[in-house]
C-alpha cells in the first residue's frame, strides 16, 4: 500500500511547492529514490553547472559529442558522434553526428546544436567557461572556431597549442553538454541564451529529462525513450536531506534506495547491515598539505628542506585507516589513480626520526608554521592528525580552523603559511592538475602561484607536455614531472578519495567513476 501511495504523494507535495517528511514511504518498483544534498545547486544549466550535486545530475539529463569511457576512463567513446577525425597539425576535429541521435523534445540533434552549445557557454562565461577556454575559445572569437560542413557534419578548431587528445577530452566535460537550440531559443530573455530557463529546466537527449525541479528540495527526471540511452527504471527523485543521520536513517528503512555524503562513522555502521550493500568507488578527488612559499612572514616555508622532513612527519595510514575509516587510500602523486600516466607508488611513510634528521643537517631548529584549514571532515580531521605528527619531529603546528569561505579568502589573497587542501580534476585529462601544481602562470589561477612557487622549468614543461601530440611521449613528460614534484616541491600529496555510496540490495546496475560527473542511472534496475 505504501508503495502505491508514494507516488502520488510526491506529485501532491511538489504542487503545493514542498516534498515534506510525511511523503516519504516504502519505494516503487519503477522509481529510483536518492537522498543526498542538494544545496549547492545554482544551475542545472550545463553552461553554468559547476557544483558536486548539479555535475552529479547533468549527465542524467544531457549527452555530449564524446564521454570518458564509464568503466575504462582513460577510454573515449562516442556518444552523439558518430566518428571524428583529428588532424594535430591545423589543430582540427571533424565530426560526424550520430543520424539517428534525437533530444527529448523529438528534435533531431544537428551540427547547429551543437555550435549553439558551444558558443552559449563560452559567451555566457559562467563559472566552468574556463575549461573551453583552454581551447583559445572566447566570446569574440568562438563563432569563428565552428563550422557546419553538412548536415551531419561540423568542423571544430582552436587556437591554443594543445594536441587533439586534449581537445577531446575537453570535449568530453559536462560544460561540453549539447543543448536543444530549437526548445531552449523560445525560452531566452535578451541575451541569455535560455539560462534563466535552463537553470531549473532541461533540453538534452540523455536518458531522463526534468519534470520538476525544486531548489533545496528535491529533483524529478522521467526517462527519455527518445535517448540512446534508454533507460531501464522510470523515474529518479533525488531529495536534499541536509542531515546525514536522517539519510541514513531513510536507507535503513528502505524509505530510500541510495544515499549519498554519509559520514565514515555512519558508513561503516551499515557495511554488514542485512537489506544495504555499500559500493566503495575510487575518486579523482585528493587533499594535500601545501606551504605558502612567498609568505615574508615565515622564510622557513620556502626551505626545501622542511619540504622533504614533511613528507616523513605525515601518519598516512594513520589518517586513512584509523580516521577515515578507508574512505581515503594513500596516494602520493599529483595525479589520481585512474588517470593515464599517474604514479602509484607510495615512497613516503611516517618516520618522525629520519624528518628530525632533515631538519638536523640542513641547520633547522624550532620549526613552527600555522595551518589553514576548514573546520569540517575530513579536513580537520587531516589537520589534527597533522598537529600531533609533526610535534614528533619537533616542528610546531598551530592549527587556524575556519568555514571553507575564509580559507579560501586567506588562500587566495596569499595570506596562509600553509593549508589542507582538497583538489578534483576539472576534466579527464592529466593537463588539469598538472597545470595547477607544475604550473605558475603568473596571473593567480594555479596552486603554484598560490603558494609563491617560481617554477619557470617546470611551467615551460607542462606546455609542452599539453601541446604534444604523441601519447606515449606524453604520458613520459606528465611521469617525470610528477617524480619531480615527489621529489622536491612545496606540496605533500596524502590521500586520494574512495566515494562511498551506500545502496539497498535490490538495487542492480548503478555506476560511478572517477570524476564527479561520472554518476549513471540509466542502467539502474530494482
């Protein structure tokens, strides 16, 4: 009886403007129910989406030209392409849509959707613009870069010195995501291209569209039978519980088929519970430890030799085993697991003797730094660990716990002597972080120049790492520059995630990747 209620209660909560407490029930047999957070939502517009939760729902709703492999990443597949064909040398791709490929709306998917997508995104210039604009594309010149050959055929180019590897993987991120032009062109205010729309509506061909969307209570998606990725279950809602407590309490219950953001603690209380199975999946994301090499107000930061006794003074084990409970393995390169060319080894372990011994010979005594960190897990808990650790060595570690704004204020005026931070790939490709820890731009928008590190080799390096068509000389170039940031840099790389996803039994087919749009349900079954 419950379960023949849920439904209809659901439909009556959203057309009152609420999804209360009291709608929750048993679930249906063709409904997915998720529970998970939702507040960071500001846009579900592909162009704007750039939140954990908005870039978790995305893929549901659109398709892009190309998407990473779900279960070989470092694998490309074609998705609304048929065929493409790159050409290095006048930094070229021609592609080849896919004939049968058609939007929700019935509309067949042209080359002139996806020149529309491409150029709104990059003119909107909205938070994840960035990642297109690696290309050499900007508002004034992104028309120029788009050619429709036929009517299944467009042309692509770029001006930026990057190799057809790295375009397509670019190609391949959600802001990548190809628009209905013909439903979202009637739905736009002067010149927004339909983002105020698109904000709370959906135009894509990918296996569910909207039916409603309520910020900070819930998400609706009905399956698109047009997709082709049809999916196998009817409906999904995904409601925002803010408490992880209450999220765990729902799957419990069976008032919820999968939950998300539950804390180690409540994790690891379900693991051997009858009725839940709970997926650990490998994520791009890691924390580091990094000192602020510019900051006058502590030399010692810029001292190479602090550097290496650090990478000796970190409890790796101790902070993912005993602490976060295995939601985190030891990893300590700068690029995660799962990438193409990312090194596994693990050459640093706990040795406060050999770090003292460091410190000894290079001259350095009552060493002392203060610590930025966000006063929530695992961050803090990384940073406590940290504190006792390094006391071992005899270097003082005066903890500046703080909301994750002020860190970031601190961080980005230069003003920390050293912080925890988290850092997640912006899309598939080893340029993402490599250009953010082997890289100084010089203008403010890398860890390197965040942390006052002058590295006119390395940076040189990385462009020409990003520029070289060869993937076997690549992969080589991206190695050595991460035996070299193992070797001496300002950053100890401690940890990279393993989400947890915590599931009833009887739900089959779900899937997850490395990086964060990477979450499927079309072949979710109950």
């Amino acid at each position: 009886m419950k379960a023949k209620l849920l439904p209809v209660l659901i439909l009556a909560s959203l057309s009152a403007g609420t999804l209360s407490a009291n709608a929750w029930a048993a679930t249906p047999p063709k409904t997915l129910v998720v529970v998970q957070t939702l507040d960071d939502i500001a846009s579900l517009d592909p162009a704007e989406s750039n939140e954990l939760s908005s870039i978790q729902t995305v893929p549901s709703l659109y398709q892009r030209l190309i998407q990473a492999n779900r279960d070989n990443p470092a694998k490309i597949d074609a998705v609304l392409a048929e065929s493409w064909q790159g050409d290095a040398a006048n930094k070229t791709l021609t592609v080849k849509l896919h004939p049968d490929a058609k939007f929700s709306s019935g509309n067949p998917v042209r080359p002139e959707d996806v020149i529309f997508s491409y150029t709104r995104a990059v003119t909107l210039n909205k938070s994840p613009a960035f990642i297109l604009n690696v290309l050499g594309w900007e508002a004034d010149n992104v028309a120029s870069h788009l050619k429709k050959i036929d009517d299944h055929t467009l042309q692509l180019t770029w001006t930026a010195n990057v190799s057809p590897d790295v375009a397509l993987n670019i190609l391949s991120t959600p802001i990548a995501s190809i628009v209905d032009e013909k439903t979202v062109t009637p739905n736009s205010k002067k010149d927004d291209f339909g983002n105020e729309w698109l904000k709370m509506h959906s135009a894509g061909s990918g296996p569910f569209k909207m039916r409603v969307y309520q910020p900070h209570q819930a998400i609706v998606l009905d399956a698109n039978p047009l997709s082709n990725d049809a999916p196998k279950i009817a409906n999904i809602i995904i409601k925002n519980v803010p408490d992880p407590a209450s999220r765990r309490l729902l799957i419990q219950q069976g008032d919820a088929d999968i939950a998300r953001g539950l804390g180690a603690d409540q994790t690891s209380a379900l693991q051997n519970q009858a009725g839940i199975n709970v997926m650990s999946i490998p994520s791009a994301e890691q924390n580091y430890l990094a000192f602020n090499t510019g900051n006058t107000a502590n030399p010692l930061l810029a001292n190479p030799a602090l550097w290496e006794a650090a990478r000796y003074l970190v409890d790796y084990k101790g902070i993912t085993q005993d602490l976060l409970k295995g939601q985190y393995f030891v990893h300590q390169s700068f690029l995660p697991v799962g990438f193409n060319g990312a090194l596994e080894n693990n050459p640093f372990s706990f040795d406060p003797a050999k770090a003292k011994a460091i410190l000894e010979k290079a001259g350095i005594k009552n060493a002392a730094f203060t610590l930025d960190v966000e006063n929530k897990a695992p961050f803090i808990t990384v940073a406590q660990s940290i504190q006792a650790s390094f006391a071992q060595g005899g270097v003082k570690v005066d903890l500046l716990p703080a909301a994750g704004s002020q860190v970031y204020a601190r961080v980005r005026a230069r003003q920390h002597q050293a912080a925890i931070r988290m850092w997640l790939p912006d899309y598939f490709d080893a340029h993402s972080n490599a250009s953010a820890f082997a890289y100084n731009d010089n203008k403010g928008s890398t860890v390197a120049w965040l942390n006052g590190w002058k590295i006119p080799e390395l940076s040189q390096q990385t462009l020409a790492a990003v520029a070289e068509a060869d993937s076997a000389k690549r992969l080589d170039m991206y190695t050595k520059m991460q035996q070299e940031l193992q070797r001496s840099s300002p950053y100890v790389f401690i940890d990279q995630a393993k989400t947890q996803v915590v599931l009833r039994d009887n739900v089959k087919g779900y899937q997850q990747g490395l990086n964060a749009d990477m979450v499927y349900y079309d072949r979710v079954t109950k």
